[in-house]
C-alpha cells in the first residue's frame, strides 16, 4: 500500500454497541480526505466487535487508496476497574487517556469521538501548532448552562469538550501525563475522564475555533463546520430519531453501508421508534388485533387509553399491571388485570406504556416468557420536549397532526393548532 504523503493518525474508540456509528463518522472523515495525506486510523475497542463489525472497517479502508484502519484490542486494569454503571458512557471513553503509552511511536494525534460528523478536510485541524500544548480543543459552550458540580474548581470559561483532541503525544509522555490521569480516577468526577482531562492539562490547552467540535444542535448551513458532535440523549442523535434536524446528511454518509443487514437493522429500530409514538400507526395495529391490552396503568396508561377511545378503537380489553393490589378498579372505563391472569391469544395486541425504558424491556422479556409472540408487543412512547425542540422542520406538520390526534381525537388533525404551544 501507497504509504506517502503526510501521515495523519486519527484515533477512534468504540465497542460493538457503537461500531455501526463509528464507521459513520469514519465514511465522512474519508469522503474529505486530502489526497496528499496518509491516514492511519485507530479503531481503540474492548473486544466485544464482531465479524461484522470489522467487515464495516474494511469497507472503508478500500475507499480510499491512502488510508490504514488498525483495530486495536484494549485491556487495561486501570481502566477495567471504572465503574460507569451510573454513567452516560462506556469504558471505552476512558481509552483517550491511555493514548500516550498506546501509541509510543506517534507523536501527535487527533482523536474524534464516534457521535461525530466531518464536514470538511481535518488537515486544517491537524496543522493546528500544539507544540507549546499538550493539546487542542474546542471550549464547552454548554457547560455554565447545566448544573454542573464543580468539584475540582476548573475555569470554566477554558473548560473543554473532550469529543475532538489534537493531542501532543509526545509532550503528554515526557510529562507523564497518563499516570496522572490515573491517580484521579477514583474520585467522583461529574463528567468523568473529561473532568480529568481537564484538571490535568489545564493552562496547557490551545482553544481553537467551535467549527472544530461544533455540537449539532448549533450547526446552520454554510457555518463552515468541520466536525460536527451529536452530543446529548435520542433527540439530538439521527441513528437513534429519525425526526432530528439534519439528521438525512448523517444518513446519507451511512448509505455507503445500506447493502448491509446492519443499515436495515438500524433504520428498522429508529423506524419502530417513531412509528411507536404515533397515534394513527397505533390506531392502525389495535384495528388488525381482536383484542388490545395496554400494560401499565399509571399516568402514561391511563394517557393511552384515552387517547385511543378518542380515536375510536373499542376493543381494548383491560389495562394490565404487575400491581395485583390495583386489580379489579377501572380506568377510563377499563379494569385492571395482572398479566398472570389472563389467556392471551395470538389474536391479542399488547401496548407497554411505561416511560421507563428497562421496566419496558423487563415487561417484554416477562410477556414473552408467557409464550406472546414478539410481533404482538409494541410499545407506546411520546415524544419528549428535547425531541420536539430538536425536530427536524419536515416532521413538524406530521407531529402536529399526532399531538392533535393524541390530545383531541380523530377529526380533529386539520384544526391547526400550532404544536409549540401545544405540544
């Protein structure tokens, strides 16, 4: 393989979680390569990928004549010691912190968390001079607007996001900057190994330009972003919503994978999200079903059941709860029933309504252990204000006919409410 021009080593992390949208933000790393430049990229993991996840990685070494993809498995005690239960992240976040001593032979890097999407040529970002540095990166303009506990005392006017780092490798080695890193990592830090990173190299970080690590929800057209980052929860990610703003020019990248049975799989999950908030999909299921059970009998039960006797669907049978001391009363006109006491059929549709995520999937694995096939349980899940806010312009008009027939039934979508006051 052609190994000329300027190298570029460009670091990911992923497990097999997020290797499909790790190889997303790779396939738009290399649509701007520049021709000049060598890229050697890290693929950091724990070892849980697949076959077929590195089958992606392949793919996108061939695109490219002047492009190496190394996988590269990591086992650290330091590391394998974190306990993220109560976290937002993975372990493999932590990985950043070990790169001095990974890459003993690299001299600068730039790491880019997998949530991203380049817009432009990174050569701009790597020319970046760092040599005074430990690194450079972009100020976290959001960090004064959440509750954040600032334990370790930082200027938060220099706080960093740590998804996009051009890293000084060798300056970090010469200090010893991993073993730093790793005598704070038991202390409760509220953004983990970012806290760290910043306490760490704090007063030695060039802040560069927002358009490097620019999070999506503040990108505009022909803001001349070069790294877009999908931070925050479903209503900011396009592999998780498919109503997010600008979330067709993250799918359009991962079309270079749609002859993959991992391109359906994703877009049918995001697919069965949307339709699964929807009043009138939901309408249409209970019509295809003799009976329909809605399993949960709190608020958001309670909710769906109105919503649907608005809509004129008569044949839900009983409201299910685990709950036996609830059993017997009515709600909306419709008894309680524990799930244990009733002979479901195959002509029987079941709608969890719970907002809970892992008491919904817990509800599933407990219908399925009393033989309901999976194709009889669906879920019913409204959308939140973050995805509302965030909503792509071409989903208003359909999601201001859903609130409309959520909140007031059929025959009502054409009243023209406006959905930021209603919604």
């Amino acid at each position: 393989m052609k190994k000329d021009g300027n190298k570029r080593h460009i670091v990911y992390a992923t497990d097999h979680n997020y290797a499909f949208v790790c190889a997303v933000s790779i396939a738009s790393l290399l649509e701007y390569k520049n021709k000049d430049d060598h890229y050697i990229i890290y693929i950091l993991t724990d070892g849980s990928l697949t076959s077929d996840d590195i089958c992606l990685f392949d793919i996108l070494e061939r695109m490219k004549p002047d492009c190496t993809i190394e996988v590269k498995s990591v086992s650290d005690e330091q590391v394998d010691k974190v306990d993220v239960a109560n976290y937002h992240l993975t372990k493999m976040t932590y990985y950043r912190l070990l790169l001095p001593t990974l890459l003993c032979d690299v001299d600068k890097c730039l790491y880019i968390d997998a949530d991203t999407r380049i817009c432009a040529d990174i050569s701009m970002l790597m020319n970046h001079d760092i040599t005074n540095y430990y690194l450079a990166a972009v100020v976290d303009s959001d960090i004064k607007k959440v509750s954040y506990d600032n334990v370790a005392n930082l200027n938060l006017d220099n706080y960093f996001n740590a998804g996009v780092l051009l890293m000084n490798l060798d300056k970090m080695r010469e200090k010893d900057l991993s073993k730093q890193f790793f005598s704070l990592i038991d202390k409760e830090w509220p953004y983990r190994d970012q806290d760290i990173l910043n306490k760490v190299c704090e007063d030695n970080v060039l802040l560069i330009d927002n358009r490097f690590n620019r999070f999506s929800y503040s990108v505009s057209e022909n803001d001349n972003t070069v790294i877009v980052h999908y931070i925050g929860g479903i209503a900011t990610r396009p592999w998780q919503s498919l109503s997010v703003n600008n979330g067709e020019k993250w799918w359009q990248i991962a079309k270079v994978f749609s002859e993959l049975d991992v391109y359906n799989e994703v877009m049918a999950v995001i697919q069965r999200h949307h339709n699964c908030g929807q009043i009138r999909y939901i309408v249409d299921c209970c019509s295809k079903y003799r009976n329909v059970y809605v399993f949960g009998s709190g608020y958001y039960g309670n909710k769906l059941v109105r919503s649907l006797q608005r809509n004129h669907v008569t044949n839900i049978a009983y409201l299910l709860d685990n709950n036996k001391s609830l059993c017997g009363k009515k709600i909306a006109g419709v008894s309680v029933m524990a799930p244990s006491d009733v002979e479901f059929t195959e002509d029987d549709l079941i709608i969890i309504s719970i907002k809970n995520q892992s008491a919904r999937q817990e509800i599933a694995e407990q219908l399925e252990q009393l033989k309901i096939r999976k194709q009889q349980i669906m879920f019913y899940e409204e959308k939140t204000s973050d995805e509302y806010y965030y909503m792509s312009p071409e989903y208003q008009a359909e999601e201001r006919e859903n609130v409309l027939l959520r909140e007031l039934g059929s025959g009502t979508a054409r009243l023209g409410w406006d959905l930021n006051k209603h919604g």
